[in-house]
C-alpha cells in the first residue's frame, strides 16, 4: 500500500484484484487457448505497476520486506522492459528476437 500512487482509487481494492489477476495470469499462460491473452495481461500488468516502483525508489519509503538501496531499485526499474517482454514472449505474442520454427 506504501508504494502505490496516491492517484490509484480504491488502492487496497485494485492491489488485491491485480494480484488474484497476476495469479490467473500465470496459470492462463500453462493453456494454449488462453495463453495470448494471459501475455498480453501480463505485461499491461507489469507495465502498470511501474508507477509503484518508481514511487518506491524515488519516495524514499522503507519497507520492512524490502531494501531500500539502489542495488535493488536500480536492476528492478531497468529489467521492468524486460519483464514486459518477456510475458509477451511467453504468450506467444511475439517471438523477438528468436524466431520460432514450426
């Protein structure tokens, strides 16, 4: 809750929902028949919850189950367009770089 923007309304609602939505998303990606939709899903979700990252790093807010330097904040921000790509890549929404056979 600490970490999420003051302009999310409903904050405690949208974390718990986006949670249960991250869980779906996972377990949609094991099937063929959902597994686009779970990519794409996923990486709007991991896009989404950027914002909460940088208010993290940058807000100064310690959390207990987190550390608050820049060997955790700098490496989560700069692998966030990774993240995305990968749950693109996963659901087979794109096969960049590596081409798929078949």
């Amino acid at each position: 809750m600490a970490i999420t923007p003051e302009w999310v309304p409903y904050a405690r609602a949208v974390i718990l929902v986006t949670g249960a939505l991250e869980i779906a998303g996972g377990i949609a990606l094991l099937t063929a028949r959902m597994r686009k939709a779970a990519g794409i899903g996923l990486a709007l979700y991991a896009l989404c919850v950027w914002p909460a990252n940088v208010k993290h790093a940058f807000g100064g807010i310690d959390l207990d189950a987190l550390p608050s330097s820049w060997w955790y904040h700098g490496p989560r921000l700069a692998l966030q367009p990774l993240i995305i790509w990968a749950a693109l890549f996963a659901g087979t929404v794109t096969d960049w770089p590596f081409r798929r056979r078949g």
